[in-house]
C-alpha cells in the first residue's frame, strides 16, 4: 500500500507537465442560428463540464490528451453527442434542434470508455434526471420500475427489489457510482440503500453483465449516478420537498455543491416520513409506516491530468413489517404488552392507524460507505481506480416486551475494488483490460440465526476489445472468475442460546463448509447504423452466478414466507446464454425501439418442498409447524422483449404519444404442469400516455408538460403453483397523470420548479404478482387473502435552485 501511494504521487507530480489542451466553441439554435444560453457540454470520461455564456460561447481548460465523447445538452433540444480529439486547443461548433427527444445518451457503465446508447450492443436504458421524477415513487427502486423490462418485487412502500427481465435477487448487481452496493441482496425484506434524492442518472443493462462485474449479474446492472460536477466557478445550492396524500409522505432534501480551482464537492441531506398507505380493501394498513434519515456527498479534483473523487454516503432506515393478521370483523390486530411477561392480541385503534408511528415487527437499516474514483490518463492510455469499503448493518426487531432486541442481527462488511486499464488504440482497435471483485465479512449478533457468519473473497480479471468500421461498431471480451465462500459452525444449547461444540448435548445449527467457484463469461456483440434513423443490434453474452449464502447454508424459518428453509452447500454456479437483438429508429415524426432475447440457465437454483418418508409434509419444529423448502436446481429458459414507440408529429413536437409493452416468460425443463414456470414472472404490461410538452407558456412559465397516462398489467396465471408458492393475479389498469414546470422570474433566472402527480387515480384496488404482501393471511370478514395496493396518490413536489455564486 505504501509503495503504491509513493508511485501515486510520482505519477500526478509528472503528470503535472503535460500539455495544456483546451475544448472551446458555440452553440446555436439549427433554425435562428442564435446563441443558446446556459446550454450544458459535458465529457463524461472526464467528469468535467462547463455551459455556455449570453454569447453561446463555452470554453474548457486543462484537459488531457486523447479522444472523447462531449455531450451538449439543452433543454427541449435534441442531444448531440460529438467524438473530439484533444491535443492542443480545439474548436466545437453546434447547432442544436428543437426537439424533446434524445436518442443520443451516453452510455458510461462497461468495460471501456464511454460509448452511444444507440451504438451499444448491450441493450441499454438510460434515465436522465431521476430526481425529478413525474410520478410518485417510494424510493430509488420504485422510480424506475415502470421502465420496459423493469419491474420490482415490494414488502409494502419501503422495501423494493429490482428485477429485470424476470430476474432479480442476487441475479441483479447494483451500482453506486461505480461501486457495487452489497447489502442483504438475498432477504426478501432488504431493499436497496441509497438515497433517492442522490441520483441524478440510471443506466441499466438489460442481459448479462458478468463481463463487467463477474457473479450476480446474470440479469443485468442498474447503475445510480450522482449529479455531474458543476461548472468551474460555480457554487449553488438546491433544496426540495415532496408531500404524498395517501401516507402523508413527507420528503425534503437540501444539497450543496460548488467547482473552485479544480476542487469539487457536494453534501447533501436526505429526511423521509411516511404513515400507513390505505386502499378501498384494507384501509389503513398496518404497521406500513417507514422513515430515513441520510446523508451523503463527495469531494474531488479535477486536473489536466485526469480527476479523483471521494465519496460517502450514510444510509438509516426504520421499517415497520406488515404482517397483515385481522381479527373475524377484518380488523387488522397487534401485539399489545399485558405485563413484563405477557402478551396479547388487540385490535388497532384509529390512533394506531394515524400518524408515523412505526410498531414490531420492524426492522432498522444503517448502511455506510466510503469510496473512492479516479481515472488518470496517460499520452496514449487511460487508468481507471475504483475502491470502497461499506458496512450494512440490518436489525429486525419482534419481540414486544423488549423492542429493542433484535431477532435478526445482521452486520456485513464489504471492501470492493475494480481496477480498468485503456491501452493504446492498435489499428483503430481500442483494447482494454482489468480486474475487480470483493471481499465480505458476515457477523450474526441477533437472538435468532437464519443463515451462518462466512467470510467470502471473490476476484476476476477480463479483457475487451471493440472497433467502429464506419457504419458498423463491434464489441467483446472475456473474463474469469473465482469466489470462495467460507461458512463458520454454530452449535446451540438446549436454550438456542451459542455454545462450543465440545459442549453435552450441542444441537449443530450450521456445519462449517467452504465452497469454490469458478467460472468463465463472455460477450460479443455489434451495431450496424443503416443510415441517420435506423441502427441495428445483436449480441450474444454468457453469464454466471454463484449461489449465495441462504441458499447454501439457510437453515430456519424465512419470516414472511411462511416456510422453513434448508440450504444446499453441493449447489454448483448458474451459468446462462443469452441472445439480444433489437432496432432503433428515430425520425422527425416517430421513435421507435424494439428489443428481443433468450436467455437459457443452466443449474437454475429454485426452492422446492421437502416430504417426509410417508410422504407428508416435512416438519422441523412441531411448536411452529411449517413446510420445509430444500434449494434444488434445474434447467430453465426466459425469453420475451420490449416495445416502445413515441408519435410526435412535427411540427407539433410538443405533443407525444408514447407507448411500450413488456413480455417476459420463464419456464422450467422438464417439469410437471406446477412446477413448469419460474415462480414470480412478472405479468406483460402495456403503458400507454400522452404528452405535452412547453418551452415557455407567458413571460414567466417555461418547460412546462401535462401528461395522462393508462399503465394496464395484464392476468398473470403462468405460475409455480407446486405447493402453494404462487396463486395467479388478476389484470388491473392504472390512470395516472401529471402537470408540471419552472417558473422564472423578471430576470429570466428560475425561481422554483413545481409539479402536481397523481397515481391510481380511480382508486381501483389491485395486487401486483410481484407484491410480497399478496401472500399475507387471509381477511376471514371478505374471504380475500393478502394485503393489496396503494391506492389513490396525489404527490407535490417543489425544488427550488438557490444560486450562490
């Protein structure tokens, strides 16, 4: 480490002396030719950024050497994205055009440089300024689910696993500015720790990232970006709020950031509250409340010699656990405290129903990070270095007489590290080469143990290669993994209480074991742009997955399930085929992109009910007799699409009738009719909304947009119904809409941005196939089972900018 810092700090110092290279220019409206004001050029393999002046004119200094993306970017404008080589001073002219699609992204997640979404073989979206989100989310997961082929598995409003594709789980690897967010992927009620306000930016990949980031990426990458550095010179501030009506939700976020001689930072501060959420069904549910308290931000340095930036985040979450058991009027009852050593069951009260209170079940959520990125570039390469440590620490809480005793104490730590190295283009080839992986550290320190305490290393290194021939841009790689997974032995006395092993009468709770993986990924792909509109795609990508610890070692009840779960240490690692292939058009009057693959699963790891040698049901505890579920494995093949079209006439750019539809379907080999279909597939979905959008409305209003949108899910019954796993879910349809804009003042500065959403707004009440929540006990007042979804939701947000410079 010493070494490695003393050559760190050779290295910039020499860096110091390169040559002073410099991007300058102007950007105008296609059509006036006048100077677009405050427009944004962004490179995004720098981190760097500047906006034009009163004159259309931009100007950035100390730049490295070598050849990049520049983004130029302009409200209610088509993005250009422009290849620039640097060396020495160069001029950038732009003429932008009006127009509210942008087809151009930037696509930073991969291997290699920075690339053109529509360039890229990997089927990718991408999610510009998530923070102002149109409709009403929860948190980071739910703001992105309606995108085609994403979709989320909910506990209530808090707690939301991604899925994409059918996939999700440990099948998914997020990111947070570039850093893998490892938590608890593998708990049903573990969601994902990040801040919502924080992301600026969503890039997901849709198929196998095990090329980039080796295990668990067999579904794909969703990756948060935080807000790009503001502008040399620049210090501002930005404070938001947001108010839902059907729990009182209650969000404020204030940031600051600013750019002064190179150096960069950001802090921001995050509070969230929310009450039960209700339906026409349920009314208030119980106990459905949650609350966060976070913090995060970053500092850094950007030079001619490349940038370096330090991150943190502190993520503190308290959720209440629905359990959703009512009394015979359908009332929906708690725990109430009788003495020091009694309980008993109470109905709620109105009291209880109102208000933020949050009862046990819970659980507490305190995840921290601190991370590191910096990219140095040489004359002719470039050095990526990506590093963190964080530590998620996870609480569950049951226990009336004693709320603060957790039964479920989970503490993991985690340093991760990812290192990406350029090379020199070799006859126009531009080679790439890298290593990452991570190393774990897993503590039980509840009452109660579900899976054991285990140390894990994992580590791969790949190599990737791509070229543009005019028309057509190839792309591949290669990678090799390997994880060990090593599980620690716990033994139990008559109490359940820890014991050594040598003790009398010892119950072995978890046998030590240690498990190797090892596996090879690949990718390669191509797209070929027919002309201006059309661009083609395929590609073909092997991923892999190793098994996780619940599924290697579990060994209790799974609360929520309903079940008693049995890990399996002799699982070998899933290992996929997967085939994409798609077209993007994008015309003057409509945009339209289709997406298509197969994906073929080898060792495919499911749950399965284990039978007694009578060929009943298998009970382990007799006091608490539930079903026991062994993970066995099996062939399986998922295949499907996207579908999305935007009408928008020209010359009526303002107006835009969009449309998608997602399939995706999972089936198993060789199995019976029950057990044929991969458990909790989400059901097709059809999106349908139409779209106005405004530049300037008057002297004061500007970007304005009004929005009516139909989101129809149709009949899910292609279910794993073996056991009573899943039942089938009927089809519902949703109306939402929205208004919204900035309003400006005299001066033509921003004054507040403001918009009024609103979800379910016929309040039909409806369960997603994906909902947790849909399996809780049944209302023995109406004969329905499970709790359903929010429903009606009105949500107000207010930003507003606060200029400092």
């Amino acid at each position: 480490m010493r070494s490695l810092i003393i050559f760190s700090l050779i290295l910039l110092v020499s860096l110091e002396a390169y040559t002073q290279n410099s991007l300058f220019g102007k950007v105008l409206d296609h059509e006036s030719k006048e100077p677009l004001i405050e427009a944004h050029i962004y490179i995004p393999d720098l981190q760097k950024g500047t906006t034009t002046n009163f004159d259309g004119n931009f100007e950035m200094e100390n730049l490295p050497k070598g050849s990049f993306l520049v983004e130029i970017r302009y409200l209610s404008y088509s993005t250009q994205v422009v290849k620039v080589q640097l060396d020495g001073s160069v001029e950038l002219m732009v003429e932008l055009e009006p127009s509210v699609i942008e087809m151009s992204e930037v696509v930073v997640s991969g291997p290699s440089a920075s690339t053109k979404r529509d360039l890229n073989p990997i089927p990718t979206l991408v999610i510009d300024d998530l923070a102002s989100n149109k409709t009403p989310s929860e948190n980071v997961i739910d703001a992105i689910a309606k995108q085609p082929g994403v979709s989320q598995i909910t506990t209530g409003g808090a707690v939301s696993k991604p899925v994409i594709r059918g996939l999700g789980y440990n099948r998914v690897v997020v990111l947070n500015n570039n850093i893998r967010q490892e938590g608890q992927q593998w708990g049903d009620e573990h969601g994902v720790e990040i801040d919502e306000y924080s992301i600026d930016r969503v890039e997901i990949i849709k198929g196998p990232g095990s090329l980039m980031y080796g295990s668990d990426a067999m579904a794909g990458v969703i990756h948060f970006l935080a807000p790009k550095p503001v502008s040399e010179g620049e210090v501002l501030g930005h404070v938001s709020a947001n108010y839902q009506s059907n729990n009182q939700l209650q969000g404020y976020s204030a940031m600051t950031a600013g750019n002064l001689n190179g150096v960069n930072w950001l802090a921001r501060v995050t509070s969230k509250t929310a009450g039960n959420f209700e339906n026409k069904f349920d009314g208030p549910v119980y106990n459905s409340g949650f609350n966060e308290l976070n913090f995060n931000g970053s500092v850094g340095l950007n030079k001619k010699w490349g940038y370096s930036q330090l991150h943190f985040s502190r993520f503190d979450q308290a959720i209440g656990l629905v359990e959703g058991e009512r009394d015979d009027h359908g009332n929906f009852i708690r725990q109430k405290v009788v003495n020091d050593t009694m309980i008993q069951e109470q109905t709620v009260t109105d009291n209880d129903l109102s208000g933020y209170g949050i009862d046990v079940p819970s659980q507490h959520i305190l995840h921290q990070k601190l991370s590191s990125n910096s990219k140095v570039f040489f004359k002719r390469s470039v050095l990526s270095l990506n590093l963190a440590f964080q530590q998620n620490n996870r609480q569950e809480f049951a226990n009336p007489l004693d709320e603060t005793e957790a039964e479920l104490y989970f503490l993991l730590n985690t340093f991760n590290y990812d290192v990406k190295y350029l090379l020199p283009e070799f006859r126009e080839w531009q080679p790439s080469v890298g290593l990452s992986g991570m190393i774990q550290h897993s503590l039980n320190k509840g009452e109660e143990f579900l899976i054991p305490e285990y140390d894990l290393f994992d580590g791969g290194i790949f190599a990737f290669v791509q070229r543009s021939f005019d028309e057509l841009h190839v792309s591949g790689g290669l990678r090799g993994d390997v994880r060990q997974v090593s599980s620690k032995p716990l033994y139990l006395d008559a109490d359940d209480e820890p014991t050594d092993g040598t003790a009398p009468n010892a119950i072995t709770k978890f046998k030590d074991f240690q498990s190797t993986f090892s596996n090879i990924s690949a990718s390669v792909g191509a797209s070929y742009e027919f002309n201006k509109e059309l661009t083609g795609k395929v590609n073909v990508s092997r991923g892999f997955r190793s098994p996780n610890m619940a599924e290697l070692g579990s060994n209790g009840i799974h609360e929520g399930t309903f079940r008693y779960e049995m890990g399996n240490s002799q699982l070998k690692p899933e290992t996929s085929l997967q085939v994409d292939a798609g077209v993007i058009y994008n015309n003057e009057h409509v945009s339209f992109e289709l997406g298509l693959f197969h994906n073929s699963i080898q060792n495919y790891i499911y749950l399965q009910k284990l039978h007694s040698a009578s060929g009943e049901d298998s009970i382990v505890d007799v006091s608490n007799p539930v079903p026991v579920f062994g993970y066995v494995q099996g062939d399986a093949r998922l295949y499907g699409g996207e579908f999305t079209i935007d009408i928008h006439p020209h010359p009526l750019d303002w107006l835009h009738f969009e449309n998608s539809f997602s399939y995706v379907r999972g089936a198993q080999r060789n199995q019976p009719d029950s057990t044929k279909y991969l458990p909790f597939m989400p059901a097709p979905n059809w999106q349908s909304e139409l779209r106005a959008n405004f530049r300037k409305v008057g002297h004061y209003l500007h970007n304005i947009f009004l929005r009516v949108e139909m989101d129809y899910v149709f009949r899910q019954d292609k279910i794993f119904a073996a056991y009573g796993t899943e039942t089938p879910t009927e089809g519902y349809a949703l109306l939402n809409a929205g208004i919204g804009g900035d309003v400006e003042g005299k001066s033509g500065t921003k004054l507040f941005s403001i918009s009024l959403s609103g979800s379910n707004l016929l309040d039909r009440t409806y369960q997603s196939h994906l909902s947790r929540l849909k399996y809780a006990p049944e209302n023995l007042a109406t004969g329905r089972r499970g709790v359903y979804n929010m429903g009606r939701n009105i949500s107000l947000r207010l930003a507003i900018p606060l200029g400092m410079n």
